[in-house]
C-alpha cells in the first residue's frame, strides 16, 4: 500500500496557501498547517474542511518562535515543506523594513535549520517576481538578471533564495523557488479567497472591497509611468493556477525529477494588464461600475512586468488556463459572501 506523504504548509491559512492545501489535499496528500494568524483568521481552516471534506492538522506558531517550531518538529514528522509564511506587502515594508527583515529571513532560516534538524529533504520556497526589481526586458523569464529590489519586501525573497541556495549546497537536499507574477480571484466555492486583515496592499480585494461599499474609492499609484494608458503593467495569475503549480513542484521533488538541488520556476499568465484594464476587466464581468482616483506613485512600485512561463510548462507540465474574466467574478463572488456573513 502507497504511504500518503505528509506535507507541512506554513501560511497555510494564508491566500495562496489556503488554495494551496486544497489542491494538496484534492492531490491525496496529507497536510499538515502552521501559521500565526498575522494576515488570515482561523476561520480559513473550516472553510477549506467544507471544500475538502477533510481537515487539515493546525498548529498556531510564529516561525520566529524557534523553541515552539522544534517542539512542533519533535513530535510531527514531514515528507516536504512548502513555506509561504512571510509579510508581504510592498508599500508596508519600506514603512517598516526591520519587521520584514526579521520576520521573513528570521522564519525562514529557523525552518530550515529544523528541516536540517528533524531531516526532511524537500522544500518549496513562496518567492516573487520582485525578485527580478525593474527588469530591463519583457517578459521576465528565468534567465534575466536579478536586480536590487526596490522595497525590503523584495530584498527579503532575493536574500531567501539565496539562503536556501547556500542550504541546499551545504546539506545535499532539495529546493525549487517559485516565483510568482500577481495571484487574483477566488476558490469557485466562494469559501476561500483573499481576504487581507485592514487595508488591502493588493489590487483585487482593493477593487472588491471598493464595489462592496467598504471602501469609497480606489486609489491608483501613478498614471505617468510610460504604459499604454500610464499606469502599472503588472501579470495577473489566477491563485488557483498557482496552488496547481505548488502540487506539481512537490510531485516533482518526491519523484527526484529535477536536475539542480535549486530550480527556479516563474508562475505567471505570460500577459501584462494595466491597472485600468484591470479595473475595465472587472467592471465588464460583473458588469458593475468602480469609483477610483489617480495619486501619486507609490515607493517601491516598479513599471511594468510579466512573466515568460514556458520553463515551468516545459518542467512542470504547468498551463494557466484560467481566464482573467473567471478570477475577476470569482473574486466578486468570494467578496459578496464577505458581506453577508
């Protein structure tokens, strides 16, 4: 009889990391939670029970926590570890670039000296496409030049991917880092999706939350950068795309198909939307209108970036065949059953 892997998800409770255990689950593997609450809230875990009809084992532990993660390790054993517990907004880190710092290189570092510790071999890292800052050339694919960042949030995936390299060199185990563009829409169920403690620092929830009544208008960062209608290009995934391309990076691993103890995939749509379009493309499929205004660029906001994705399709076996028009009334709908709750 096949032994079901065990697989420990930290930010489980998390956007990407809820749609993430779904799939994982749907996958027939066993998951295992960590997450401190810090950005989700423990209802998460009972809506994805209601999805999956299995729940998750749950552990509330802040990564920073090295006595309580290897109490957790002593007593929970793990065949892989797919990690997206990390602050992750923008704006907030050139705030407040000491608490990214500290909690997203401290957490990740205390998890793979536990890794090293209890001898788990396979780790999937929840890096970004900040990692490449301004790239030069369009689409970004694997192969061009990292930049310095523009904002600590950035910095931290860049100094967490190369930790993790200097980690898996040293100890002979596994990693892939997945870079991912910007995740949008919902689970089709409406029972989990993105949901931000405060204020949005992502676009999506903003544009909800503004449709919903919450919030009066939406604010968008600059109209002079040099785009076609001169705001931002950024590449819009949708999250359940990506929590596919976590299971296929884990079944990768398992199997001992990758060819570097260190691989790095871009997860993207491969097209580049403006902020507009965005906020057109949301209007027309839930043919509702949005009140926003233009102000000034954010700090740390680049112009424009997409990815090129034919590496994890090649790799991966990986397509993002979910249409922008299906996130953006999936995240509606997830949004409308905010309200009446």
């Amino acid at each position: 009889m096949k032994q079901i892997k065990n697989i420990l998800v930290t930010g489980g409770l998390g956007y990407i990391g809820s749609h993430t255990v779904v799939a994982l689950q749907q996958a027939g593997y066993k998951v295992t939670i960590i997450d401190d609450l810090s950005n989700t809230q423990i209802s998460v875990l009972d809506n994805i029970t209601k999805i999956t009809e299995i729940k998750p084992d749950f552990h509330l532990i802040d990564l920073k926590d090295k006595e309580a993660l290897n109490l957790f390790f002593q007593h929970n054993s793990t065949d892989g570890i797919i990690h997206f517990a990390a602050y992750k907004a923008v704006g907030e880190s050139v705030e407040k670039p000491l608490m990214y710092y500290r909690n997203n290189l401290l957490g990740l570092i205390n998890l793979l000296e536990a890794m090293e510790k209890y001898k788990t071999d396979h780790f999937i890292f929840s890096s970004s496409c900040t990692v490449y800052g301004q790239a030069d050339q369009m689409p970004i694919n694997e192969q061009t030049p990292l930049k310095r960042p523009e904002a600590p949030y950035g910095k931290t995936k860049q100094m967490g991917e190369e930790i993790i390299a200097d980690f898996v060199a040293a100890t002979n185990r596994n990693a892939i880092a997945l870079r991912y563009f910007n995740p949008v829409g919902a689970h089709a169920s409406s029972l989990i999706g993105e949901l931000p403690n405060g204020i949005p620092n992502n676009l999506i929830p903003y544009i909800t939350q503004t449709a919903a009544g919450i919030r009066e208008s939406l604010g968008v960062f600059g109209n002079d950068y040099d785009t076609r209608d001169g705001t931002a290009i950024r590449d819009y995934i949708d999250v359940n795309d990506l929590a596919d391309a976590h299971v296929k990076a884990l079944n990768r691993l398992l199997n001992k198909k990758n060819t570097q103890a260190l691989e790095f995939f871009n997860l993207g749509s491969g097209t580049g939307s403006t902020v507009l379009e965005m906020i057109q493309a949301f209007e027309k499929a839930n043919d509702i209108k949005i009140s926003y205004e233009i102000k000034p660029r954010r700090a740390g906001d680049i112009q424009e970036a997409y990815a090129d994705y034919s590496l994890a399709k090649k790799e991966l076996n990986w397509n993002p065949d979910t249409p922008l028009e299906v996130s953006m009334k999936t995240a509606w709908e997830f949004e409308k059953k905010q309200i009446i709750q």
